[in-house]
C-alpha cells in the first residue's frame, strides 16, 4: 500500500538525496514537501495546520539549520533557537496529527568530545560536549529525547538515526560556514584555477572523521522505515575514519591540483576524532555502498556542473 510521507528540508543536502531515493520508489511513497516560503518550520501553527490538512503517515525530519566550526561559534544563538523550534514542532504536531511513523534525524556532533571512539549509541549524553558546536549538538539531543519519550508515552514510532558527517550533491561551499570536505573541495577548486602554489588547511590536519554520501543516507533512513521496532536512535555512518590531512590528498587528487598543502595552526582543529559504531544498523542488515573516492568524484562532479548552471551553494 503506498504510504505519504513529508520530507522537511527537502531543498537541503540530505532532503535533496531523500527526494531522487523516493522517487525510485514512486510504486510506494506518495512524496509531500513544502519550501521555506510556503511553510515556516519554526511557526507552531503553520505546521500543525499543515499536518492536519496534509495528513502524511511517515515524516522525515532532514530540516535544520547547520554549518561548520566557524558558523556554530559566530551564531550560537540561531543555532539552538532556530533547532530546537523546527524539532518541537514537527515532533509535537506529528503526534496531534496522527503521523504513524517519524525519523528524526540528529547527528554524530551530539557525542560527548572526549566519548570512547568509535562512538556507540550508548555514550550519548555521557560526557561534556565540544564546545565548538554545543549549540546545535544540544538542540539535536532535544529533538532526539522527544523522540525518545514520546514513543514511550504515546506508544508512537517516533525514532532517530544520527548520520556521521555527510556530503555529496547540493553542499554548502561557503567560504567560512560549509563543512570540511566542501570547503576542501572549493578551497582546491579556486587554487588551481587560480594558479596557486599553496593551499591552506585548518589547524594540523590531525583530526579524523567519518564521511557518508548524502544517497547512502537516504537509502539508509528508507530502510530504517522498514524496520518494526528500531532503536531509539541508531548511528550511520561507514563505519571508517581518515585524518583531515589525508582528506585533503584526496581532495587534492580528485580537483587535480599540483600545489603543496600547509597548515594554518592558528585555527581551531575541533573534535580530535570523530567515528560511529555502526554495529547495530549493520546488524539490522544495512552497509554503506559508495567508496569515498567514488563519492568525492561524484561530487565535485556536480560541484562543476553547479557552478557552472549558477546553482551552486556559496
């Protein structure tokens, strides 16, 4: 029986890789989605009368404003302001409204900094946060405990899948708010069409991290939908880790530029390391597919195309 399903945030990264997932699977989701002008997430009453009008039976939660390091120190405040309102409203009217099912989604960044690596389930909310970025991780765990209790109160399918760090198709390339891998990606892009000899890194290049394609999460949350009784919460990620500055080669690689690479100690490295444990959703049965060459390929693929047709993210 085909089922409605909202996706917030469907002009986003991981909206977007919902979207061309779904509509792979037109035989069983009938897809609703609303951009910013049409519905203000963080309007209580907008959503509720969406909801109530609309009736979906799943909803998707991929809204929220995110950025890196420097966004999350520089604007704090709309940070958790701007999360904590979008989480609280769908959660709430999901549940006024009927919805049978909800995937909230969260994020790695919500691990206590100095949680035993690789990061289980478990530790959440076992430790003090990073402080880089306490903000946005605080409004996530909100969204994630409302989930939580919900589904205990209510004896709802309300549940959350926290994805490592993602990319791919639609990133953010701004100069001082995008994520590591598209701030590579256009750092090295510029560099080499400007004929530089040096490209810069922040801090030493020593932290690791995770990296997910946006199209592996999506197909990931799609089959969590299929599951009859998931987690509370559960990780996704590809379950391998490489440090910034080996990222960075890669990116190097893949741009195709010829330069050296140097670090600027000045700036702030972030978390020290950063990977989930994916046992339980490995265990569900659902593995990561795309290789990050491949997947840095792909996107600076349609990083090119982007810039070129003018709809690139800066």
């Amino acid at each position: 029986m085909m089922k409605k399903i909202f996706i917030s945030g469907h002009k986003g990264m991981v909206g977007s890789a919902l979207i061309r997932a779904l509509n792979r699977r037109t035989d069983e989701y009938e897809v609703i989605t609303r951009n910013r002008t049409e519905l203000d997430l963080c309007d209580q009453q907008a959503v509720k009368g969406f909801l109530e009008q609309e009736k979906p039976e799943y909803v998707i939660n991929a809204a929220g404003r995110v950025g890196g390091i420097f966004a999350n120190n520089t604007y704090p405040a709309d940070f958790i302001r701007e999360n904590l309102l979008i989480n609280s409203n769908l959660i709430h009217s999901s549940y006024e409204s009927g919805v049978a099912r909800f995937l909230n989604l969260g994020s790695s960044c919500i691990y206590p900094r100095d949680a035993e690596q690789p990061l289980v389930e478990k530790s959440l909310l076992s430790g003090p946060l990073e402080p880089t970025n306490s903000a946005y991780a605080i409004a996530k765990i909100a969204g994630l405990e409302m989930c939580r209790h919900y589904r205990s109160q209510y004896g709802l399918m309300f549940h959350s899948a926290m994805p490592t760090n993602l990319y791919g198709p639609g990133d953010n390339y701004h100069h001082e708010n995008s994520h590591v891998l598209p701030a590579l990606i256009r750092r090295f892009h510029e560099a080499k069409l400007a004929g530089s000899s040096v490209v810069t890194i922040w801090g030493t290049g020593t932290p690791r991290r995770e990296l997910l394609h946006a199209d592996d999460l999506a197909d990931a949350l799609i089959f969590l939908l299929s599951v009859d009784n998931p987690p509370d919460w559960i990780n996704v990620g590809s379950g391998t880790d490489q440090s910034i500055l080996e990222l960075a080669n890669l990116v190097k690689s893949v741009v195709g530029f010829e330069g050296e690479i140097q670090n600027d100690l000045s700036k702030p490295d972030g978390t020290p390391i950063k990977r989930l444990d994916v046992t339980l959703l490995e265990q569900l049965g659902w593995q990561s597919k795309i290789s990050l060459v491949d997947g840095i390929q792909l996107t600076y693929e349609d990083f090119l195309k982007s810039e070129k047709d003018g709809t690139l993210r800066i």
